[in-house]
C-alpha cells in the first residue's frame, strides 16, 4: 500500500507535468490517497501498513490458546494485584509496558518477567501525539524501550503496540530494523474509560473464541465507584469464564511458530 501510494503520487505530478489542465483531479487523487492511509494508521487493528497481529496464528488458534494483554504500566498500585490474580488461575500474560514508567520501577518490572510473563515494547514515553512522529522520532521512541526492558528483564522484547494503537507508514520500517512485530487486538474492554465492570467483561466475553487478542489496562486504569482499579474487578470473572470455554491464555512469544522463538 505505501509503495503503491508513492508511485501514485509520482504518477500524479508527471500527469500534471504533461496536461497542467488535469491538476484539480491530480489534487483530489493525492487527498484520496493520503486519506486513506490516515485512515489505516488511525484504525488500530488495520494490516495495511505493514504486519500486525490482530488475532493469534492459525495453529496457535488450533490449539485453543488466546492472549491476554496488559498495557499502560507497569503501576506499583495495580500490577502486583494482577500478577496474584494470574499466578491465582496459573494463567501467563503479555505485558506492553511504558520503558519511562519500567525505569522507574524496575523491579515490579523485573517481578512481572519474573513470574513468567513477557514484557513487551509499548514505547518509551507513550506520547499522544505517537501517530504523527517521523521515522527518527519512532526510531529514538522504540529503541530507547527495547534497550531499558532489556536491561531490567534480561530479554529483548519481540513485540510492539502503538499507544492507543495509532500510527502511521513510517512505523513499519522501524519495526522491521529493530526486529519488532506490531500486536494489536482482537477484542477490548475500553477499561481506561468505562467505569462498570460488567460492561467491560461483557465486552471481552462478546464472541470470545481461540486465537482472541485480548487487551486490558493495569496503567491508567479506570476505576470503579468504590475507587478499585477495573482490571481488578474484571481479571477474576474473565479468567473464570476463559478456563470454563477450555481456552488456554498463552503469551505472544508463546503463540510465536517453534522457529522464530528459538531463532
């Protein structure tokens, strides 16, 4: 899609170099096409721009295995709690954590390895204004998470989510040179803003079937009226509810062909 956009673009400007007269279409051609990919990089679970898990490989699926996810920390309030309510089910998790906020807490970062979940890369700063950064922005963003987990955990992450899973063409080259595969999702509970529980588990639950991405929040979580945390409200009924459906929650690494992990 990129390459196909820029060979538009070249397209368009020859055009109007030999017929000037044709240069409002040229115009609304060229809209057209940097429209779309807006589009692409604001819509979280899009493929167009490059590889993006938005659900687990096929022969992960197979297995009955889905994958759940926890951005935005890790939180010195929330993250230990979690990490009992996992170890409680016996169930492993993927972990995108903010490289800024791991610095700052390396060893709850360092716990969550630990335990046996992943720590994977979700930016060093969680800039909002991520989608708009060029190439030496992503660059400095990413590299300088996949050095500082590395350093706490011991292992490089294999793994990317965009802030808010927003992003733009150039962030696949990035991805490709620091050897990153960009993760989305399957399916969330929007638990950074809706306060009741119930409808962010039913959100998750909603056609809960293997392969699912799942993707909940210990860092800028919501909270409930009472003032908990909803991860903490929701992870015991959704563990019940994956166990009960026999899935089996793996990480991503874990869903990863026997191939590339031991490559």
């Amino acid at each position: 899609m990129i390459k196909g956009s820029f060979l538009l673009i070249v397209a368009s400007v020859v055009a109007v170099v030999v017929r000037p007269d044709i240069w409002p279409w040229a115009a609304i051609v060229v809209v057209i096409d940097h429209a779309l990919l807006t589009i692409a990089g604001l819509w979280p679970r899009c493929t167009l721009l490059g590889s993006n898990w938005n659900a687990l490989p096929e022969a992960s699926a197979s297995r009955g295995e889905i994958a759940i996810t926890i951005d935005d920390g890790p939180d010195p309030e929330v993250t230990p709690t979690v990490l009992d309510l996992l170890d409680r089910h016996d169930v492993k998790a993927t972990f995108f954590c903010i490289g800024e906020k791991a610095r700052r807490h390396p060893d709850l970062c360092r716990e969550i390895a630990d335990r046996g979940h992943a720590v994977e890369n979700h930016s060093m700063h969680h800039r909002h204004h991520f989608s708009f950064l060029l190439l030496g922005g992503y660059f400095s963003e990413l590299a300088a998470a996949q050095e500082t987990l590395a350093s706490i955990t011991g292992i490089r992450p294999s793994f990317f989510r965009a802030p808010a899973g927003l992003r733009n063409p150039l962030l696949d080259p990035v991805l490709s040179r620091l050897g990153l595969q960009l993760a989305s999702w399957t399916r969330r509970g929007f638990d950074t803003a809706e306060k009741d529980p119930q409808i962010v588990l039913a959100k998750l639950l909603d056609g809960l079937k293997a392969g699912d991405i799942l993707l909940l929040h210990d860092g800028n979580a919501a909270r409930t009226a009472t003032g908990v945390p909803v991860i903490l409200e929701v992870l015991p009924s959704l563990l019940d509810a994956v166990a009960a459906a026999k899935l089996r929650p793996v990480t991503l690494r874990e869903a990863l062909p026997v191939s590339v992990r031991e490559s």
